[in-house]
C-alpha cells in the first residue's frame, strides 16, 4: 500500500461475490461484515497497512 495517506491504518474493500472472499482472504484481507440487503449479500474485508 502506498503512503498517500499517511494516518489511513489499512483499507476495507468489498463485493458481491462470494466466491472472491477466499480469494481475497488468501492474498491477507480479513472479513469483517456481511450484509445482506434484500436479495444481494456484501462482504466487507479489511487490510492492515
């Protein structure tokens, strides 16, 4: 990650898919949340700086 934002502690994604959470999940981010709005489901990982 870059410093281009010096005081930012990490950085939350998300997605819709599913099947990136293990992806993701591989390359270090941590699920945070899930949520589910009426029929879609969000996933919200996070990775420290």
């Amino acid at each position: 990650m870059n410093d281009l934002i010096p005081e930012a502690k990490g950085i939350m994604i998300d997605t819709a898919n599913e099947n990136n959470v293990k992806l993701y999940e591989k390359w270090g981010w941590e699920l945070k949340a899930e949520v589910k709005f009426y029929e879609l489901k969000k996933y919200f990982l996070w990775k420290d700086k």
